[in-house]
C-alpha cells in the first residue's frame, strides 16, 4: 500500500456550534471527487446539542453516515426521517435545497457520525434534487477469516472474495464509501485500481504503522494493491473511493458551483425563496 499523502483533520464548528474535525478539499483536487469530510464525535452533549438549523445547498452531494446516536433529518422536499446508528442519507442538492438536521433526544449517551460532501459536474448542478436512505433494511457487510469488516455504505465493494452493493449507489463521480472495522492482528485487502482517487479516515485506534492513527487522513495510490493491516491495536477507517471531476470549484458557504457568477445567482435565488422552506 503506497500512501502519497498524511492529512490530520482540524477543529471547528458547524451549524449551531457543533464541534466537528474537518478535512476540507475545495481545492477541487485533493480529494476529488469529495469536497469535505466532516467528523462528529463526541459523548458531551453540549458539543452537538444545537445540531444543524435549517440551511439551504446547490451544487453538492450530501452524504451522512451515523455511527453512534442519531439526527433528524427534514428538507423542503417533504422528507423528514430520523437516521440512527449504522444507517446512511443521501441527498443531491442540484439547482437547491433546504434542510435541517437535529440530534434526536436518544442521542444524551454520545453522537459519532460523519457528513461528507460530494462535489457535482458542472451538468448535472442545476437537476433537481433527490434523497435517499438506508432506512428501510442493514447495510451489507462483508465478513473477512480475520474478522475485518467491510460494510458498503455507498457504492459497491470487493474483498476476500465476495462483492457487496449499497442501495446507495448513484453518487456523483462514481462515489463509494465504506466504514471498515479491524481488530487486533487483521488484515483486510482490496484492488482499488478502477477508481481515480482513494482515502482513507481513520476515526478510531491505528493502523500497523503507528503514524496512520485516528484523525488523519490517509490519500493512496488507487493503482497499488490497499492492505490495511492492524498490529497490537483495533482499527476503524472510512475508506472513500471515485473519479476526479476535475472541474474548477466556487465555493461560497453551503454554495458549490464553477464561477463566481453562479454563486451570486446561488445567493439571489435564496433569497428570492426560489429553495422552498420547510
């Protein structure tokens, strides 16, 4: 496994003061075709209580992953559906949406969860917008003789002989994303060689090779074969796979588009109510 390049992720805040590590990459190359990696991880409650009040997108993808605890999510489109534990939600934001997303009150005991963001060709920013979740039935996993899990939350996936597809699988630049769980001497193998850019989050314990430990982001070279292995700690990691867009970014807020223009015209349509509210 040749990992090009180590990235720790910062501290910030979101929404109503959520405290949130942060790997961003609206350079719209370093980890193309995603735009940011967004960790929520905490067991005090005042670091996620205000959650995420209504707010409007246009131009991304959306992708919420919840580990521990849960939110609500509701957006003008008419959906309002709680995502807890081990489920996934999807929304492709195209020419506008507004949503909101609230912790649920079973959430006191902690909340670990993840929002990352998809940037989408420049065709396909004003369609118009979609959801979909994982509500209805358990993301699939893959099981390995050392015990390593694999469990497709977007996309499809390959190791230790089996294949496994998310019903989430429409994401822009061919997106696919997997939470991959190693105990203590395991080793889990896979053949990214079809995708253009892969990373790698590690958002618990640490790899073999202690330098790739939680917080960091790891960018491999999609064309060498990707072996994660564990020594004498467990390890938990996001592994996030897809093609380059390679198109130029304008990023303003929560407004992704190409020229500076269409963010303005972004802003001018919010305003003008032409999102919708909820």
């Amino acid at each position: 496994m040749k990992v090009l390049r180590l990235t720790k992720a910062q501290a910030t805040q979101d929404g109503a003061g959520v405290k949130i590590q942060r790997i961003a990459g609206f350079d719209g190359k370093s980890i193309d075709p995603f735009l940011m990696i967004d960790e929520l991880k905490s067991d005090n409650t005042q670091d996620f209580i205000g959650g995420f009040p209504a707010h409007p997108h246009r131009g991304i993808e959306t992708f919420t992953y919840i580990r521990k605890g849960g939110f609500e999510h509701q957006d003008q489109m008419g959906n309002k559906k709680a995502i807890r534990a081990g489920q996934v939600q999807w929304m492709s934001t195209g020419r506008g949406v507004i949503h909101s997303e609230m912790p649920l009150a079973d959430a006191k005991q902690g909340m670990h969860g993840f929002q990352i963001w998809l940037n989408m060709p420049a065709k396909d920013k004003m369609n118009p917008p979609k959801y979909q979740d994982s509500s209805a039935r358990p993301l699939p996993t893959i099981t390995t003789d050392s015990k390593a899990t694999l469990t497709a939350l977007a996309g499809e996936w390959q190791t230790a002989g089996k294949t496994v597809t998310s019903e989430l699988n429409q994401l822009a630049g061919d997106g696919a994303i997997s939470d991959i769980s190693l105990p203590v001497n395991s080793a889990l193998s896979l053949d990214l060689s079809h995708f253009g850019k892969v990373v790698a989050y590690i958002h618990s314990g640490q790899l073999k090779d202690t330098v790739h430990q939680a917080g960091y982001l790891l960018t491999l070279d999609p064309k060498t074969p990707i072996v994660l292995e564990t020594a004498e700690h467990e390890a938990g990691l996001l592994l996030l796979a897809g093609q380059p867009i390679n198109e130029r970014i304008a990023h303003m807020g929560p407004f992704v588009m190409n020229t500076q223009a269409e963010l303005q015209q972004a802003v001018r349509d919010y305003h003008a109510g032409l999102f919708g509210n909820i």
